[in-house]
C-alpha cells in the first residue's frame, strides 16, 4: 500500500494536506474515493487510526483514495462562546460553507492531478463521516443549486456520487430545493440520532435537513439513492458502517456507480435486545449534545 501527502491549499494560517492511498501494483484509470472525517467541526484528523483499515479496503479494490483536511469552523464554540438557536445556525453554515470550500479546492487539486495519478475524472466519489458527511452533502446541494461556488470547481463537474454516514444539509428555506438533479447518493443514518438530525431540525426560516428528508425527496424525484436506516442507533452510525456496511457501499458503487442503474433501494437494521432511544429532539437538543463533554 502507498500512501503520498500532498498539501492542496493554504487559507490564512491553515496549510490544508491530503493523504493519497493506492495500491502500488495498480495499472490503468482508476475511480476516486474523497473522504472527509467527523469531529463536528470542532476536531478530527485525515489520518485517524480508526479510518485506515477503511482507506486500505477500498485502495486493495482499486480505488485511489483521498482523505483530506478541511478547517473546523466551530472550534470558538467548542471553547465556550455561548450562542442561541439561531445564532448557532448562523455560526454552523459559516462553518459548513468553509469546509464545503476546502471540499472544492481539494477536489479540483485531485481533478487537476488527475492524468498524473491515473484517476478516471468521472468517477470521483465524494463520502464523509458526520461533520465530513454533512460537507459532502452540502457541497453536491450547493453544485445542483448554484452552480460551481467561486468557480473553485471545474466548469460543469459534478461528483459521480455522494456517500454520507450520518450527514444532513444545511438550508435557510423551509424545504430543500434542487434545481438540477444530484448525483446518486448512499445515506447511512440512525433514526435516534442525537448530534445530527435523522430527518429535520428548523421551522419556517430553514434548518437542517438530515437523510431520511433527504431520501423522501429523491424519492419524490425519481433520483437513484440508496438508504440505509439503522433504527434505534444514535450517532454511532457516523462511524459502524465503515466497518459493517461494506457490502452495501460495494452495492452502490457496482450498481449505481459502475453500471448507472437507475435504482431506490432501502434498507432497515435493527439492533435486538437494546433499550428505546430518544428520538423527538429540538435544535436545542442537537446543539446541547454536540458541545457537552
């Protein structure tokens, strides 16, 4: 296994790096697998020991993967700013938008490099864990909507697909709203999930809009999507699939990915024997269980 470090951009005093893994004996244009870890904005590493196993699988099956950094944007608040419910939607999607920009300029660092690096431009994949699955998500929202942000993107480039454990999107409308038609998407998330929403946290103004609304309208939509719905799971579903779910992320990559078969599947795990979880949670719930020790 090889793995190469690059650093992709520099914003301010953050000097933004991307670990490359690939097998070395690897011949021929391979497909792209960008990933973005989890920390709420607050922390998380590209390199955490917990996602190499996860790097190396997918790497050994001939992708090219990228794990990258982006900038926490939460960090003031992790550290003990106090805001209210709107403030703290306010603080978020500065923050989301920052990580969605350095999504970008790595991305067009990866697409750039392509030739070089033997990565096939229409398959490059863009997947993350919680804060980096609501980045993911937000970045394919934010491409179908308006357009390539800055121009940082390629003209007309677009993701070949989106993987997201445990991710939502972020929007100031009290629905979300495509203009054109997103990729095909793989959604893992828990129904009692306690830090990011299983289906909307908001009113009126907007808010946050996690898979299971999300699935509904690509439902709606006739747009290709795998759901994977664990029931009774909190937030450990931002991490359990990476290890567990294999199988259902090489579905997706073989069939909607590899072969573009128009498909909605879904599926429903439940855990046996294991105590109710709280599942009606407000914004101030999510915001609580987000920043507590």
């Amino acid at each position: 296994m090889k793995k190469q470090t690059y650093l992709y951009a520099v914003k301010g005093s953050d000097h933004l790096y991307l670990d490359k893994y690939e097998r070395e004996d690897e011949q021929g244009m391979k497909p792209c697998m960008l990933f973005l870890f989890g920390g709420g904005f607050v922390k998380g590493e590209r390199d955490d020991v917990r996602y190499i196993p996860y790097f190396h699988y997918w790497a050994e099956r001939g992708y090219v993967v990228v794990s990258i950094d982006y900038r926490l944007g939460l960090k003031a608040v992790a550290e003990g700013k106090k805001v209210n419910p709107e403030q703290f939607l306010s603080v978020l999607a500065g923050a989301v938008q920052m990580a969605v920009e350095d999504l970008y300029a790595a991305t067009d660092y990866v697409y750039t490099h392509a030739k070089e690096w033997k990565i096939d431009r229409k398959k490059i994949i863009a997947s993350g864990s919680s804060a980096g699955a609501i980045t993911v998500l937000q970045g394919e929202y934010e491409i179908c909507n308006r357009g390539n942000v800055n121009s940082i993107l390629p003209k007309g480039f677009n993701y070949a697909g989106i993987v997201a454990f445990a991710g939502a999107i972020l929007d100031t409308q009290p629905d979300l709203q495509w203009k054109r038609p997103p990729v095909p998407m793989l959604l893992f998330h828990g129904d009692a999930d306690e830090r990011v929403p299983f289906y909307k946290a908001g009113d009126e103004r907007g808010g946050f809009f996690g898979a299971n609304y999300i699935a509904r309208q690509l439902t709606h939509m006739n747009r290709p999507h795998y759901f994977c719905i664990y029931l009774n799971a909190g937030h450990e579903i931002a991490s359990i699939p990476l290890e567990e779910n294999r199988g259902e992320i090489e579905i997706f990559l073989e069939k909607f990915i590899r072969q573009k078969q128009a498909l909605i599947m879904n599926t429903e795990i439940f855990f046996l024997g294991k105590a109710e979880l709280k599942k009606k949670l407000d914004l101030m719930d999510y915001i609580n269980n987000n920043f507590k020790e």
